[in-house]
C-alpha cells in the first residue's frame, strides 16, 4: 500500500482485498461524492475557440475605450479581484454560460508585461457557469481564486505548490469506468470556500457545505463536471511544474461574457 508523503489532515479507511477505495465522504469537484458520481460522464466533445485577442478599438468618434486588463478578455470588474502581487494567472474562458466547454490559457508576467506561455482546451462544470454557486449544481463558479495547494493519485511530478501524494483519497469513485480512472492522478486546488494549506481532499468548508467545495484542477475525461475545471494531463504536469507559490498565482474563471464585464 502506498502512502502520503505527507501528515494526514483526516482519517481515510484502509484498503481491503488489494483494492483501490475512495473517501465516500470526500468532497471533490463541487459536490458530496457517492459511488455513482464524477466529474462527468464519457462522451467526448471538443473546446472552440481560444483566448481572446488584445484588440479592443472603440467605435469610429467615440470616447476612448476604459483601460482594460493585462490579460485579455478579462475586464475591470473581474481584473479588480486580482492580488496585486500576482505573477502568474490561469485563466478558464470558457464558450458560454450553460456550456461545458473552455479553454485554459497560462499567463505569466515578464517584468511589466502579461505573456500568454501555454493553452489547452478544457472543460467546466456540465451546466457551464455561476455567480452563486451551490452543492450539486452542476455549474462551475465564476470568479477568481488563489492556488496554493496540490496532489494526486500520482506521485509528485516536480510540482512547485505543495504536493499531497495519496491513492486512497485521490482514487476515482466510479468503478469500473475506464474512462474516469486517471480523472485524480494530478489536481490542483482552487481556493474557493476552502482552507489554504490544506490537502485538496480536506473536508472543511468555511462557507458551509451548502456552498458547495472541493473543486480542482484536474485531468480532463472528456466531458464537462460537477464544477471543476479539467486540462488534458500534459496540460496538468505543466501547471505542476511552473506555478509557483512565490509568484502567488490565481485562477481567473467564468464564461466569456462574465469575464469580459
């Protein structure tokens, strides 16, 4: 049996006959894990589009456009929300409100300039997005979050933010389905309504358990989730690798439209 090569936050069950099991009580991906849940289901789609250009021309004669974001396609409001210390932003566009569907783009700050250094395409929640997310409503909650926390069913692949490595916590819920079985090999935490400095799997929920948690980075199976964001798992091995808690990174998440106001 493999073990975390770091102190326990909870206590999970010991495997029986070889097994892998997972924390039934584990929150992951937004919602209350059960044995017949995921992230999504199997059938495989594809993301449109990318991040946006950094052209935004105002109409012939009228005022100069309002200064805009670094990062393009992110307006003021969502900008705003940004730590100023930040060097380093993920953000998720993703197609529409109700879609699955998005792209992940890493930006990182060179001096005084934002650099877009990767993408992937992506998915969110199964309903696409919200401003007031909830437990098991299927939509992913815009917004933006810090990252600071790591792990996996694997173990660490040189990853910069702290790395739990568990088998037992990370391992898929749905049996038998081939397709969800790497789902948790890599995942990042996004900080929303959780413990900073915590593993990904830790249970506390400031905000309540009806505010919904445990929702993560993690490796794409194809379709959309419960209400994390997925990237392929090279896409994964990359985050791991360059996010860096010296340079405060952050998720900046939502639909198109929402992020752009």
């Amino acid at each position: 049996m493999r073990t975390s090569s770091v102190t326990r936050f909870i206590l999970r069950p010991t495997r029986r006959g070889g097994a892998r099991h997972a924390i039934s009580a584990a929150l992951v991906c937004g919602v209350l894990l059960a044995g017949t849940t995921a992230c999504g289901d199997t059938s495989e789609r594809t993301s449109r589009g990318g991040a946006p250009g950094n052209n935004n021309p105002g109409a012939a004669g009228s005022p100069s456009p309002a200064p805009r974001s670094p990062l393009p396609g992110v307006g003021e409001r969502m900008w705003n929300q940004v730590p100023a210390g930040t060097r380093q932003a993920v953000v998720v566009y993703g197609d529409r409100r109700d879609s699955p569907e998005s792209v992940v783009v890493l930006y990182e700050k060179a001096g005084t300039t934002w650099v877009q250094t990767a993408s992937w395409p992506a998915h969110n929640g199964r309903l696409g997005w919200t401003t007031d997310h909830y437990m098991d409503d299927e939509r992913s909650p815009v917004g933006v979050f810090t990252l600071t926390d790591a792990g996996g069913a694997l173990r660490d692949p040189g990853s910069r933010l702290p790395y739990w490595y568990d088998d037992h916590a990370f391992a898929s819920v749905v049996a038998d389905d081939e397709a969800h079985d790497h789902d948790f090999d890599y995942v990042i935490a996004i900080n929303y309504n959780r413990l900073k400095g915590a593993p990904p799997y830790d249970w506390n929920r400031p905000e309540g358990v009806e505010r919904g948690g445990g929702i993560w980075l993690h490796v794409d199976h194809g379709d959309g989730t419960s209400a994390c964001v997925t990237v392929p798992e090279a896409g994964m091995t990359t985050l791991l690798r360059t996010l860096d808690p010296a340079r405060h990174p952050v998720v900046v998440m939502g639909d198109r439209n929402h992020l752009d106001t």
